[in-house]
C-alpha cells in the first residue's frame, strides 16, 4: 500500500511512457573501437566536454511562487496538470535508467561513450526530480524507486534504442520549446512556473538528440540500406502516431495553456520530421495532407475505444474498430516517403517557433 501522498503510477497501455532495456553485450561490440573504426573519437570527446560543462547545473531552482501557482489550479485543470506532470516525470526517469545502466556497461569498452551515457543520466535525473517535486505542489509525488521494481520493461534491440530515443529527444525538444514560446507570447496563460524552465530544459534534450545522431553516424549500417529506410519510417510513424494520439486524449490540458491542441500536434511533428530528415535515410512525408487525414481518423477511432472500453466492450466488439486503426497505419507506411538523410550533422535552427 502506497503511504499518503504517494500516487500509485498510472495503468500501463500502449500509449503510456515505457521503461527500456536492450542488449548490453551488443552495444559494447558496436562501441568497441577495435572492431568499429567509423567511430569518431575526436567528435565523441567535443561532445563530452559539451556535456561536462553541464549548462543547466543551476538552472532548475524553485521558489515559492511553484507552490502558490498549483495551490490556484484547481478543479478538472488541477487533475490533467498532476497527469502531465506524472506521465513527464515517467518519461524522464525511463532515460535516466536506460542510460545510466549503458554507463556503467559501456565503461571498460568505451569510457568516453560511458561517460557522456552517465551525464545524460544526470540531465534525466534532474528533470525526473524536478517534476517529481512539482508534483509535490499537487499534494503528491511518484515512488521512483517502486516504479524501478514494478514498470515493465520493453526489450529493443540497439538500434531500435538508437531511432527510438533519438526521435523522443527531438521530440521532446520541439514540444518544450514550442510551450515556452507559445506561453512568452500569452503569459496570461501561463498557469504554473514550470514552464519558464523549458527553454533551457530543451537544450537539455536537443544535445541528447544531437549524441545519438553522431552514434548513428558511426553505424552506416543503421543509415545506409532499405532495412534502415523501413526501420526508420516505422520509427517516425510510431512515435507521431503516439504523441498524436496520446495528446488528443488530453486536448484539457493544452486547452489550459491556451493552446490548440492539434496545431500545436502538428507543428512539433512538422519541425520533428524536418530535424529527423537530416540524419534518418528516410522519412515519412507528413507534409502531405493525406497524413494527418489519416491521423485524425485514428484520434476518432481511438476515442471510440477509450469508450467502449469505459463500457466493457469486448476485444471481439473492439476489433473493427482496432482495424480501422491498423488500417490507417499501413495505408501511412505505404504513402511514398521522403529520401532523406546525411552522415554530416548540422546544427539544429529552432527558428521557427509555434
């Protein structure tokens, strides 16, 4: 039994932020600089000095004004914020232990690789913390350390790990700072301070995105054959298609804030997908209207089942509209996509701001 003020952690779906796990021996052959010339050791080591200067080490201070904010939300508002701050918290903890456990691994192999995996560690930890005490504002806060014990665990190969968590990063970047650029425009709707951290918070992110792309640099074979083009399709298709979904079952929440929630959807695929062309071979073309036709529909059949569900529908009532849904899917995957790709980064513009 949870002690009070401890919130038991929300029902596990497939929407629901996951917990990573992947094959370590694996990963310490692909960084082992015996068998993997392709891997820059020069780069490798800007990028740790990048990260040992550890930008944000003061950034996330908290004052009073946390906690007189949450005391004024209240009611349905109050609830989606504890939600959000939940499912954010989760999120930031799951990298935190998939790249802690990689620094620890990789440390005979690679220390340089170990050690930039362990300081990403700490930016995950930090901002795991950070939403962990605003949600102590709330009147509640997640027992990390149960949910250590208790999540399940998804297994991913490496370099599913590698599209997979170079994708939430870039993600994450593109949802943090279209917020705080959307809320310096309306700071009328800026209901909790929260908030104002997320523009140097998403440095945080975007120099996470950066790491993985220079470690699909040094696996070609990750980036340069029609495997790597389906494989990275599937990617994008599943972490939009997540994001969109998930958000739309949460419109309350962006309402709040005085967004709209399926501008604001689109806009961070549409700048995700412009980043994510510049290092995955391919890409899906979202700039095509069928697109997000197709992705509304889906947000229409996902509600259909949130209520079916809620009345105890069976998964053989379910299954059509389950089709529907796996329809759309592939009829995206079989849009024509978008040749793209470079094995030279470049530096990320966030010039174009929702």
């Amino acid at each position: 039994e949870m002690r009070k003020g401890v919130k038991e952690a929300a029902d596990e779906t497939l929407l629901t932020p996951r917990f990573y796990t992947t094959d370590f021996d694996e990963m310490e052959q692909l960084f082992n600089t015996e068998f993997n010339s392709k891997l820059n050791e020069e780069e490798m080591k800007a990028m740790l000095s990048e990260f040992a200067t550890d930008y944000n080490q003061t950034h996330f201070v908290r004052d009073p004004s946390f906690k007189e904010a949450a005391d004024k939300v209240s009611g349905e508002t109050r609830n989606i914020f504890i939600e959000f701050l939940e499912r954010s918290c989760t999120a930031e903890f799951s990298g935190f232990l998939l790249y802690k456990e990689l620094g620890r691994r990789l440390k005979k192999t690679n220390p340089t690789v170990a050690e930039i995996f362990t300081l990403m560690s700490r930016d995950e930890a930090r901002h795991a913390g950070f939403l962990n005490k605003a949600m102590s504002d709330f009147g509640l806060s997640l027992d990390l350390g149960f949910l250590t014990k208790t999540r399940q665990y998804t297994f991913f190969k490496p370099k599913f790990i590698f599209y997979a968590t170079y994708l939430s990063e870039k993600i994450g970047y593109w949802r943090y700072i279209s917020i705080y650029r959307h809320l310096q425009k309306n700071p009328e709707n800026d209901l909790y301070p929260i908030f104002s951290k997320f523009e140097n918070w998403c440095q945080d992110e975007n120099r996470h995105g950066d790491f993985f792309a220079a470690l699909l640099k040094s696996q070609p074979q990750f980036l340069n054959n029609w495997e790597a083009k389906l494989w990275s399709r599937f990617f994008c298709l599943s972490v939009y298609v997540t994001m969109y979904l998930n958000d739309h079952q949460r419109t309350a929440f962006y309402e709040s804030v005085g967004l709209d929630t399926k501008q604001f959807n689109q806009h961070v695929i549409l700048e995700t997908n412009r980043t994510t062309a510049r290092i995955f071979p391919q890409v899906i073309d979202v700039e095509n209207p069928e697109f997000f036709e197709r992705l509304d529909r889906m947000v229409e059949s996902n509600a259909k089942l949130v209520e079916m569900t809620k009345a105890g529908a069976s998964t053989v009532d379910k299954a059509p509209v389950i089709a529907a849904m796996a329809g759309e899917l592939v009829k995206i995957l079989l849009m024509p996509p978008v040749d793209a790709g470079s094995l030279d980064m470049v530096e990320n513009e966030a010039t174009l701001v929702y």
